[in-house]
C-alpha cells in the first residue's frame, strides 16, 4: 500500500517529493529494510521547496515498531529520519545533484521523549545546508496531539551522481 496523499490538490514540488515517498514501497521480489506504509498509516502532509525545504510525514506507532517496553525503538526512529528525509533531498534533486539520493555520512539521533505505541506522530525534516557534495539535513519527530518534540536527527548525505566526466 503506499504512502497516502493528503485529500487537497498538492503543488508540483509537493508532487514530486510525495511520488519519491512512495519509491520507498516498491513492488518487487527483492526483501529489504523498509517502513510498512500500510500498518503505520504513513501519510505525506506537506512539502515546502522553500528556502528552507521542508517536508512533513504523520504516521502512527504500530506494535512492530516498538522495544519491548512498547515504546518507538530508537532504530526504528533513526530509520524513519533516514528514509523520510532523503525524499526531500531527491526532490530537490538534479542530473549529477543527488538524483540517486546520496549516502549517509552521518545520522545523530538525540531521543528527548518516549513515544508510545498506538501514537500518531509527524516527522518533519528540513534542509539546512547542501553544497556540491554534501547535504545536511535536521528532522524532528514530534507528538501530532500536542506538537512536543520527542526526537530530533540530524542527517547528513554524500552525494554519490558521477560528474560529467563520470567520476563519483
């Protein structure tokens, strides 16, 4: 199932950045390390071209999510800021500008609140800085009731595009 839209009209960056979240859940035989867009509701809510970029997720804390205290396992929340930020970073993407999203160079995760299961959350990630082979990226996973700020990630990516003259 993909990540669902919001009902209004969404603009043509708010497009983009919402077709490169469902790349996430592509259909084929290969297994891999993923969000489960279906059990966790994961719903796009807005993206901003900015300056700054600015994208915007909800989503709800499913039971496979959780440590076994029942709260949002620390991996899975670095995983969350990892996957959801890079859809950003190739929306603003360009032939030879992070078009393959990058690598991570870094992820810092300093988790200030638990969040439990059965929790709807939004996770917002803004662009900070990006050069011509770096990126940085700051996100924060917040409670969607009351907006208190549970987790916050910085991000930073390589870009991996060849240059024209096809070194990485």
């Amino acid at each position: 199932m993909p990540v669902r839209a919001p009902a209004r009209k969404l603009d043509e960056f708010e497009d983009l950045v919402y077709q490169y979240s469902n790349g996430m859940n592509r259909q084929d035989d290969e297994e891999r390390w993923d969000i489960d867009s279906a059990a966790a509701d994961l719903r796009f809510e807005s993206a901003t071209q900015g300056p700054p970029a600015r994208v915007s997720f909800l989503l709800n804390v499913t039971p496979k999510m959780c440590n076994p205290v029942g709260t949002l396992h620390g991996g899975c929340a670095a995983t969350l800021i990892d996957i959801l930020s890079t859809t950003l970073l190739l929306g603003l993407s360009k032939p030879g500008y992070f078009s393959f999203g990058g690598v991570s160079r870094n992820l810092r995760v300093t988790y200030l609140r638990p969040l439990p299961k059965g929790l709807e959350i939004r996770l917002v990630c803004e662009l900070i800085h990006t050069g011509k082979r770096l990126a940085l990226m700051r996100a924060e996973i917040q409670r969607a009731d009351n907006g208190a700020v549970c987790v916050v990630g910085e991000h930073e990516k390589a870009n991996t595009d060849p240059e024209a003259d096809g070194r990485i």
